[in-house]
C-alpha cells in the first residue's frame, strides 16, 4: 500500500480540560458526517481519544479543524494510508473518561501526573538495561497478537483491570525502573500515572506508544514481536520492519505460527482467535468443539 491511496486512517487524542463536552460532542459529530469520516470518537472533560477514516481530502480537513481550535493545537496525528475505509459507520460519543481506569473519586488527569516520556531510541535503550520491567499497557487480547521482546503482558481483558493487577503482583518491583507502552499512547499516559501515585519511584512510558515506535526510521520496530493490534477492520499491523521481524501467535488447532486472528463463526461466542487457514477449512471458524457443535446445531 502506497502513499497515495485514496483514504487515509487518522489515529490520536488529546487530554484537555473540555468544559461541556456534551455540546462538545455534538459539535463535532456534526463535523465528521460533513466530511464523511466513519471511525470511533470518545469524548469526555479530560479530552478526547480517536481514530477515523476518510478521503486524503476529508482527513486533511479535519486535521485542520481541530489544530485551529486552540484546546487541540498541538494534537498529533498517526496517519496510516488505506484503500478504502477501516470502519462500517461512525460513532461520536460522550463519555465519563475517554480512558477508563475507573478509581471514581480517585481518578488521575495525565497533566498532573503521568511518566517521563521516551522516544523509541531511548525506549529501546533503556530496554536494554538490567533489571527493568517492561510493562504491556492493553488488553490481554492485543498483546496475544504482538509485544515487545520480554514484556510482562499482564491477563487482564479490560483497562479498568489493571489497577487491581498492579497492586496484587507488582508490589514488590516499586524500586525497579518500569517501561509502559500501548498502542498509540494515550493508555500509558493514565497507566504511568498510576504508577507514580501508587509510589513506583521510577516510570517512564513511550511517547507516541508502539505506531510511533514502528515508524521511526532509527529503531524500525526492532525488539517488537508479531504485529499491533488496532480497533477496526484491518484487525493488526505491522511494526517490526527489520530482519528480526517474527511471528509470535499460533493457530489455535494445529499450533503453526499463525497471526490470522478471526471471531468465532458461533455469535454468542464471537471470540478472536488465530486460526490459520487449512483449519477453519478443516474444522470451520470455531473457537473450539462446543461452539463447533452449537453452530452446526443452529444451521441444521
């Protein structure tokens, strides 16, 4: 895929105190059908957390709309070239947080307290190091797909499950230097911050998460397994674009390496899991025998 391919997909956010962001919402669901822009838009009082796809033309637009307003200025977008849109329909939506860690009364605002940010040169030097932890921000179900060389990817299924995570198995590491990283950043800006408030003395994360890390033309994704899970229809990525570029994920039957990551054909299960082909073709695309049956079950 080219530069020059007709859509592009436009992936950022930004935490910034937003005044009524329920007008706020509407104004700028509003913008996005103008522009013909499908994608996912959180917006909250902390900011707002994006990703879309539309036209050269339309993205170039909406890029411009929001860096005029000057509570987004200085928004910095990931652009990724499509051929067509990564989304079925778009959603605008209000929300309490456009991170959910879920402390209430306790919740953290990045601009108060977060990590000390790295480029990926540094990320990947300090990486290096003894002793230090590194630290997969997603889910359970993303890491599965890719992550950094000797990461701890702890399995939670949701970021509300971290706080509880870290308090019952990183006690003990409050001395040692951690490492966070997601996938474009916007988690460990929240996920760092708990970090420092629960008293880990020395915590950094990633600027610009792992996109940015599989982008820059010095360390081109190098100690990055497998590929980033994104949230829309290409399911994942590529980022290590070295040599030592890997495939980590193994198809659920045969235990081939496999990153053909599919939902499961029986709807009420619907789970991701890698299947390779010559297996869905064997066995259908079940996650295992009782959805099999059920779904033979139902079409019969």
């Amino acid at each position: 895929m080219s530069n020059e391919s007709p859509y592009r997909v436009l992936l950022y956010y930004k935490y910034v105190r937003l005044a009524d962001p329920v007008a706020f919402t509407a104004e700028h669901r509003s913008l996005c059908e103008e522009l013909g822009l499908l994608g996912r838009i959180l917006i909250a009082e902390e900011g707002i957390n994006g990703t879309v796809s539309g036209t050269v033309a339309a993205t170039d637009a909406y890029r411009a709309a929001l860096s005029a307003d000057a509570r987004f200025a200085d928004i910095e977008f990931k652009v990724d070239p499509a051929d067509g849109h990564v989304f079925p329909k778009l959603a605008v939506r209000a929300r309490a947080e456009i991170v959910a860690l879920d402390l209430g009364k306790d919740d953290l605002f990045p601009g108060d307290v977060t990590g000390r940010r790295l480029s990926p040169a540094e990320f990947q030097a300090l990486m290096a190091e003894e002793d230090v932890l590194v630290l997969d921000g997603r889910n359970d179900y993303e890491s599965a797909i890719g992550h950094f060389k000797g990461a701890v990817c702890p399995p939670v299924g949701n970021f509300r499950e971290f706080p509880e995570w870290i308090r019952e198995n990183l006690a003990e590491a409050k001395d040692r230097k951690i490492l966070t990283y997601c996938t474009g950043g916007i988690r460990c800006e929240k996920l760092s911050g708990f970090l420092v408030r629960e008293g880990f003395r020395d915590v950094y994360q990633l600027e610009g998460g792992i996109v940015t890390y599989g982008r820059d033309e010095k360390v081109r994704g190098e100690d990055f397994e497998g590929q980033c899970y994104v949230f829309d229809q290409r399911i994942a990525v590529e980022v290590n674009r070295t040599a030592t570029r890997k495939v980590i994920a193994t198809c659920r039957y045969c235990g081939k390496p496999s990153e053909r990551y599919v939902n499961c054909a029986w709807k009420p299960c619907n789970a991701q899991v890698f299947l390779c082909l010559a297996c869905e073709t064997e066995r259908g695309r079940y996650c295992g025998d009782a959805c099999a049956a059920a779904g033979m079950k139902n079409i019969s």
